[in-house]
C-alpha cells in the first residue's frame, strides 16, 4: 500500500479473505482504492468456478473479498504491475470518458465517519474490467 503507484496491494482480512487495492500517490504515502465489486462481462464461467455457491452472476463479484475469490487473487498477486499486467491483471481505459462528477456515497460497513462520502464509483456500465490473461 506504500509503495510504487499502480501497483496492486493484496491483503488477507478476517483470517480468511483475500482483498486487493490498487495503489496511487507517492512511495510512502500509504493511498489506494480497494477494488469492491465489478460487473462480470467476459469469464463468467470461470468466475462460476472460482465462487460455486453464487447463485446470480451479480453475486460473483459483489464485494471485495467476492470479487478476489471470482478472479483468483491472493497473496502472490500482491505488487503485481497493473500498468503492464505482469501477473495478468491490468488497469485499461475503456475509451468512456470519466463523468465530470464521479457519484459519491457513504462507506458502508463501518461505524465512524459514515457520513464522510467516501466510497466513490462511476454510475453502471460506464465502464469495464477487463481480465488479461498472463503471458
């Protein structure tokens, strides 16, 4: 979480969860945005594979610990290079422009400062994540 820019941070939470982040500003700095939940469009059945208790797609990958689980991150994903996709998952621009205003809301799941709106997102099917296979 403190080191290079655009790279991914993956930690075990709870005893038993994988979540990652993918990390921005400085060496040091400590910031990066946990990767909570996508919208499964390609991989579906392999995210089925990887999460065989969803019972809806929408299930697959709603959540930050779903969303390792169904993409298959875990501890040896932590550093990968999301700018080159060293480790097959990669940060791609989708060519949708950002929204002059992203949508903010509160966190959820906490019980300080839950009214900070800090949990920020791009209305639905703005864009996409796309899963690179590794070299």
């Amino acid at each position: 979480m403190f080191g290079e820019a655009g790279h991914m941070y993956v930690y075990f939470t709870y005893g038993m969860h994988w979540c990652a982040n993918a990390v921005f500003g400085q060496v040091g700095e400590g910031v990066g945005v946990l990767i909570r939940a996508l919208e499964p469009l390609e991989g579906i059945e392999r995210m089925r594979a990887s999460r065989p208790r969803a019972k809806r797609d929408t299930e697959l990958c709603s959540g930050p610990a779903r969303l390792a689980q169904a993409l298959g991150i875990t501890g040896a994903n932590d550093g990968a290079d999301l700018v080159v996709g060293d480790q097959g998952f990669k940060i791609l621009d989708d060519g949708i422009p950002s929204p002059d205003t992203p949508m903010a809301s509160p966190r959820i799941g906490i019980s300080k400062a839950v009214e900070l709106p800090w949990r920020w997102h791009v209305a639905k099917k703005r864009g996409q994540v796309h899963f690179v296979e590794p070299a």
